[in-house]
C-alpha cells in the first residue's frame, strides 16, 4: 500500500489550508460560536462553490465523485482551522446515510440539493441512553394505512436546528437482536409533532440538539432504504463518520503541536527560549509521537473504508480509541507548555482544547472502541 498521498491529494490541501486561513480565522470562529445557527450563508455557498459538499458523493448527483481518502486530507485543513457549521452533520452524517441507504431518486434530489449547498441534513441516530450502538434505538416507528408515526426523543443531534432534513433511525419491530428491526426516515423540518431545542455545550463550534418526535407522521416514500433492514448501512455510516472525525481531530492535534513548537522557540525564561529546556523538549516530543501515530491510524483507516475491506469497522474503531486519547492529551499539554497565557480566553489554545473534548465522546470514547475491537477480534 502506498502511504503517501498523490499530487491531486497535496493540491487539494494546499487549496484547503489557503481557504481556510483567508475565510476561517479564529476571529470567523468566535463570531460563529455566538451565533445559534453557527454558520453564514456566504461561507455555506464558497464551501459549495470550491465543491466540497459534494466531494464523496458521486457525478451523478452533482458531486465531485472522490474517494474517502480525500475527503480525510480536508477533514484535516477543516479540523486546523477548528472550521464551525455543519458540513460534518450534512455531508457525513445525513448526507451519507441518504448515499449508503437512499433510492436513485432519494439520492437525486437530497444529495443534489446538498452539493449544490442548497439544502443541510444531519442524522439522528443517540437517545438520552447516550449509546452508540444498535440497543441504543428505541425511538418507534409506527405503520398503519400506509404512514409511520414517530414517537420518542434523539439527544445530541449535530446541527439538528438547521437542517433541511433529519435522517432519523428508528425501530420498526422487535428483533431477537438489536439490530434487527431498525429503519431509517426522511424527516423534513417543520414537520407537524417535531421539536428541536439547541443544547447548551462546551464546544459551541458543535451545535447539539435535542430532537422530540410528538408523534410525527410522514409517508411511506420517507422509508430511506429496506424496511428493518438500516443497521447494515447505517454502520458504515457511522465506521465512515467515525473516520472522518479522526482526521478533523488529527488536523487540530496538529495545528497544536504547530503552534507550541513556534512559542517555544520564542518564549524566553531565564534567558533561554524555553524550547531549549529538557522538560519542555521532551513534552513536545511526546505530542508529536501521539500526532504521528494518530495520523498512520487514521490514514489506514481511510484507506480501508474506502475500499470496503473486511477490517474497516475494526480499523475505524482502532483510530478512534487512538485519536480520542491523543487530541485531548496534545491539546492540554499544548496548554500546559503555553504557560498561564495558555489558559486565557483570548488564546486560540482552549478553542481546540474543547473541540478534543467534545469529539473524544462524539461516536463513543476510547473505551467503547477499546471494547468494539476486543469484540471484533473475538475476545
């Protein structure tokens, strides 16, 4: 396998980083994490416009019809630049789940409409039982004359306020295991019985909501996929999401260790920069072994979702249990070496500091992957 990255790969980086410092400065980022929508209109139409919220999808509906592999390298400029909005929840989340378990005609119109920037999505999947497994779905979907009805509560839904459409797992019917029975549903905004309420958070560069379903009813054309049969897509989805999110958190840890390293070759104590002092050598040195490892993680992991190997939901599971540690151990001692200025909120530091928190819990924590991998390789 070849590790590096070709030169269609580092052009698309070298695009994304130079976007990303003219149009998504720290400044850009504070004024979208005072805001409940947490995204402009002019910056949602230039990300549509360089054709990034089509990039995984493929020509046919109006994307730009590249590979998972990619789509990390820029998970990775966006996780730089702490990017706000809800690309992640549109083109990974709602988005996907439409392209792993949508009809030609489902996929026509709301994967179109996505990379054109026209319409947002995101998907519901965590109930307040906060779980990230199939037993965790107990949101209902009713049939009778035709319709499903609704009923339950989705807790911690990216975006949720936003969206044009909300991909909601449900349970059909009961199974002899948790994942039969689920199904997936096209819910759009503004439906009669739904309630969404923006949750207050750490990290206000991730909008979460809490998503009621007063008895909603939708269509039977709001099947998204085999009726009991959506945990086989809806894994993938979640394995490919999970990816995805080790790349944006690769892409902070980096810009961490960036930013340490430049301050320590500046900052002089006892009339020494302090990067010349053992402890703080050795710290930094640290941060870059977790920064490398989780990157050859990630990119293996990359690779293997993107080719549908066996092993890619243990590959994503490996980066995650990885990457969760890593981030938020790089961005603290990032703080640390920073000294009291480091903990200011004038600093940029704590921005990527809570962005690792909230993604170290966000599609399970390093001990539910731990866990996943001791069951994937039969232990």
């Amino acid at each position: 396998m070849d590790f590096g990255f070709n030169q269609e790969q580092e052009l698309l980086r070298a695009t994304a980083r130079k976007f990303f410092e003219n149009e998504c400065t720290s400044e850009f980022v504070r004024a979208r994490m005072a805001e409940p929508a947490g995204v402009t209109d002019e910056f949602w139409k230039k990300l549509a416009e360089q054709g990034w919220l089509g990039l995984i999808y493929p020509e046919d509906y109006d994307g730009t019809g590249l590979g998972f592999v990619d789509l990390t390298v820029l998970m990775e400029e966006m996780g730089r630049a702490v990017m706000p909005g809800p690309f992640f929840s549109t083109v990974l989340l709602g988005g996907l789940a439409i392209h792993e378990a949508g009809s030609a005609a489902q996929k026509k119109e709301w994967l179109s409409k996505i990379s054109a920037g026209q319409a947002k999505a995101t998907l519901a999947f965590t109930e307040p039982n906060a779980r990230w497994d199939a037993a965790g779905v107990t949101v209902t979907a009713r049939e009778s004359s035709g319709k499903f009805t609704l009923t339950g509560t989705k807790l911690f839904v990216l975006d949720a306020h936003v969206a044009d459409v909300i991909v909601v797992a449900a349970r059909t019917r009961e199974g002899k295991r948790p994942e039969e029975g689920l199904s997936l549903f096209l819910v759009p905004k503004g439906a009669k019985g739904l309630d969404v309420k923006l949750l207050p958070t750490m990290d206000q560069t991730r909008k979460l909501c809490e998503v009621t379903f007063n008895d909603v009813t939708v269509s039977a054309d709001a099947l998204l996929g085999a009726k009991d049969n959506a945990w086989a897509p809806l894994s993938r989805v979640l394995d490919r999401a999970t990816v995805a999110l080790c790349a944006e958190m690769c892409g902070g840890a980096q810009r961490v260790l960036d930013m340490t390293t430049d301050y320590a070759k500046i900052r002089v104590a006892f009339g020494k920069p302090i990067g010349s002092y053992q402890g703080v050598k050795h710290r930094a040195a640290d941060m870059l072994v977790e920064v490398e490892n989780a990157k050859s993680l990630t990119y293996y992991a990359a690779w293997a979702v993107d080719e549908n190997v066996p092993e890619a939901p243990l590959a994503a599971s490996m980066a995650k249990a990885y990457v969760s540690d890593a981030y938020r151990r790089t961005a603290g001692a990032g703080i640390q070496l920073h000294g009291g200025i480091g903990f200011t909120w004038e600093h940029d530091l704590h921005l990527f500091f809570k962005r690792a928190k909230s993604s170290e819990f966000t599609f399970g924590d390093a001990s539910y992957h731990r866990e996943r991998v001791a069951q994937l390789i039969s232990l």
